[in-house]
C-alpha cells in the first residue's frame, strides 16, 4: 500500500470518529436579567389569557377581567410558577436518559504500526489496524430502555404532583387572606361599636351612674380590639405577599386587582364517595410515580441478570507485512468464572423490595390521610353548624334588644352590649368557617382532586406554556 492509500485510510477514519459530534454553546444566566423578568412578570399578559382561555374552553369578554377567581387564579400560578418550571426540566433530564439508554456501544479501533530492525532490503516499517465491535447479548439494551422509560414516565407524573401542590398553595393563600379580610372587617365594626359604648359610659360616669373601673374596662377592651385590628391588617398584607408568591408573579402585580372568593363558599356536605376513595388509592399521581419506580428497578434488575452472560467482541485485523496484505478474524469474550454479576444482582434485588415497601407505604399513608381529614371535615362540619347556630341566636337576641330600645324598654347601652357579643358570635362563626375550609383543602389534597370546585390541574403541562419568553 502506497502513502496515498495509507493517508486515505487514516482520514476516513478521523472523520468517522468526529461526525455527528454535538459542541457546547455557553447559556451563562445573569442573575439581573432573571430578576428583571421575574419583576415584569403581569396579569395581563396577553399569552397568559390565550393559556387561559384554552384551559377554560371559553372566551373571556375583557382582559384583564375585573374580578379573578380561583379558576382563573389556579391557571394563572400554572402559567407562572416556577416549580413547575423545575419538575419539567426534571422530565427532560428522565427523558434524555432514555437516549443514553438506547445508544449501542461504538466499535473501537487500534493502529498497531511495528520496525524491523534487520529488514535487509525489504521495507522495515509493518503497519497494521484492528477492530473491536462489541455486540451486545440477552437484551440488556432493551431493560435498559425500558428502565430509562419507567423513570422518564415517574418524572412526568411528578409534573401533575407539582402542579397540584402549586393549586393547593394557592387555595391555602387566598383561604388566608379571606380570613385576615374578613376579620379585620368584623374587627373594625366591633370598634366602632365598643368606641360608642366607651362614650356612653363616660357619659354615665360624669352623671355618677357608674364607677370608673367600668369605663377604664371598656376603654381596655376597645384598645385590646384595636390591637387585633392592627394584626388583622398586618396578616392581611403578608397573606396578599403570600399570595402573589403562590402565583409566581411579584406582589406589585396584584395591586389593582379584585379578587373573588365565591368558591370559598362551597362545603359539600358528603365529600368523598367510595368511588373517588377508590380512585384515589390507585390513581394519586404520586402514586402511579412510585409504581413507576417500582418498574424501573424491575427493569433493572432483569438488566443485572442479563449482565451475568457476557457479551461478545468481534476483532477484525488488517496488517500489511512485506508488501503482503493480511488479515486476522478474532472473537472475544468475558469468562463470567470469578463472579457472576452476583453483588449487584443483589443490590438490584434489594432496591426492587425496598421500591414495592415504598409503593406500599404510601398506599397506607394516603389511606390514613383519607381517613383522618374526612374526620376532621365532618368535626368542623359539625362545629360549624353550631357557630352558625350561635350566631343566628345571637342576632335574634339584637333585634329584640331594637325593638325593646324602640318601645323604651331598654337604652342604647344594653344594644351596645348585645352587638359586642353577636359580634364576637361572628368572629368565633368565621374562626369555625376557615377551619372547615382547612379541613376541605386537606381532604382535597389527599385525593390530589378538587372537591365542590372545577379547577383541575389542566393537561399539556409537560411543555411551558411560556415558550415565548426570553431566557437570560
């Protein structure tokens, strides 16, 4: 073979080794560029009402609405948050291993060139070239596929769980800033009564009628509801920061907007039948994650058996020597004498146990979650009822306090005192009421389902919906 033929060789063989080669392009984040895009993030983006308007499977007559509910709220955090965002990377990361789960082993080449040192007049230099072409047996290529397709589909519905915890924050943020609203509400009407009652006593402690203990106690108690009104006006501007964190947009996006909270008044009186029970135990999304899982190191574990038969190497060769082409056939293979494969067969065997107890364990932690925030609901149902009772029996007690005021019977101080306490009767119906809705989220977020509402975790979220926007 001339030089020619020789540096022929050698280049196709370096241009098989670099085709199809990937190179690196830098995506350096800046930290500033991240938190500008983050600060603009709004409610009237324009993408995010055609996002919207999809999952709601109805126009919407003005944008930005007037008035946001839960359905448009929950769809809105879907859009925006971030954890999403992670849980989605996640899947491509479990996505792109079942690639590398597919790829074969690339054949191998070695150049053996040699001298002879006492070549006479023949050509002193050998050149010669092997292959190695693996060939891989007993399937180990497809359980490794099928491993890398379990962990791939456990990530996806890791998605469908994030999206859920996202909605069950946000119900829990507006459920708070229902409460401290309210409160501060009922809070400032007990004020405004307790500041009449101050005056009515002051009055009647300039004509005598009273002891100064009785005003100095009702001028105590006005300024100890001050206080309670001051923290109700505190939690409320935290909750309203909580709540533009569990949209994933900064607080300065909620300023102009009104928020509903009409679902807030739902409380199904039977929750949760034997049918979503069921549904529940098998179908959770975490549920199906972890049987997932549980196929994945069944996978793996036929992978481990499949290891402990060797796989074979073809070796072809080429040596020119002396101006005579020749050429060698080998075939090798492991001697599986020492060990076969026996400790990680073991390992494997042992991770698919320990997957089936996991899978089983969070079988009876959703049972016992079921069971204990179903009691919990129908207890703050119950109590509940009696707050409403109270309140009622209270506000009858009022209007016969109006009415014997009218007729004379009575003056404007015993009014005065019936409202505190029919206003207190409120404050305890309300306290009673957000409880019951903390017991309906739990129950809601055992069966990873909406109960008394629409809002479902929508499909389609393996991909952002906001392909549109700029990343640093």
């Amino acid at each position: 073979m001339d030089r020619r033929g020789r540096l022929f060789i050698w280049s196709s063989i370096a241009a098989l080794l670099t085709a199809g080669c990937a190179s690196f392009h830098p995506r350096p984040l800046s930290p500033a560029q991240t938190a500008a895009a983050l600060e603009d993030r709004r409610l009237d983006d324009p993408k995010l009402k055609d996002f919207i308007e999809a999952n709601l499977h109805r126009q919407l007559t003005s944008w930005p609405p007037r008035s946001w509910d839960f359905s448009m709220l929950a769809l809105t955090a879907f859009y925006y948050h971030p954890d999403l965002d992670v849980a989605r990377a996640r899947w491509q990361v479990a996505e792109a291993g079942k690639i590398t789960a597919g790829q074969r082993p690339n054949p191998s080449i070695s150049a053996a060139p040699g001298f002879i040192s006492n070549p006479g007049a023949a050509n002193p230099w050998l050149y010669g070239a092997s292959l190695d072409i693996p060939i891989e047996t007993a399937g180990k290529r497809g359980y490794r596929l099928a491993r890398a397709g379990h962990l791939a589909e456990a990530a996806y519905l890791d998605i469908a769980t994030a999206a859920w915890q996202v909605r069950s924050r946000l119900r829990t943020a507006l459920l708070d800033l229902y409460l401290s609203r309210e409160s501060a509400s009922l809070l400032k009407r007990q004020v405004a009564v307790q500041e009449e009652l101050a005056q009515a006593l002051a009055a009647r402690l300039a004509q005598g009628e009273i002891p100064r203990p009785d005003l100095t106690q009702g001028q105590i108690s006005l300024d100890q509801t001050l206080l309670l009104l001051q923290e109700a006006e505190r939690q409320a501007a935290e909750n309203r920061v909580r709540l533009a964190a569990a949209l994933g947009l900064p607080v300065s996006a909620l300023q102009p907007v009104e928020i509903s909270f009409a679902f807030l008044q739902q409380l199904p009186p039977k929750p949760l039948s034997p049918e979503v029970r069921r549904q529940a135990l098998l179908s959770r999304p975490d549920i199906l994650a972890a049987l997932a899982g549980y196929e994945a190191s069944q996978s793996a574990l036929q992978l481990e058996i499949a290891k402990q038969y060797p796989d074979l190497h073809l070796g072809p060769g080429y040596h020119f020597d002396d101006a005579e082409n020749k050429w060698t056939f080998g075939l090798s293979v492991t001697l599986p004498v020492l060990n076969q494969n026996q400790g990680p067969i073991a390992e494997t065997r042992a991770r698919r146990q320990e997957a089936a107890a996991r899978f089983t364990a969070l079988q009876a932690r959703v049972i016992a979650e079921l069971d204990r925030s179903l009691a919990g609901y129908f207890q703050t149902l119950r109590k509940l009822k009696t707050a409403e009772a109270l309140e009622a029996a209270e506000k009858t007690q009022e209007q016969a306090a109006e009415r014997s005021l009218r007729a004379g019977e009575s003056d404007r101080l015993a009014l005065l005192s019936t409202q505190l306490v029919l206003n207190k009767a409120a404050l305890d119906r309300l306290q009673t009421f957000y409880q019951a809705q903390q017991a309906l989220g739990l129950l809601e977020d055992a069966i990873k389902s909406p109960l008394g509402t629409s809002v479902r975790v929508p499909t389609g979220l393996q991909t952002s919906p906001r392909q549109g926007e700029p990343h640093p």
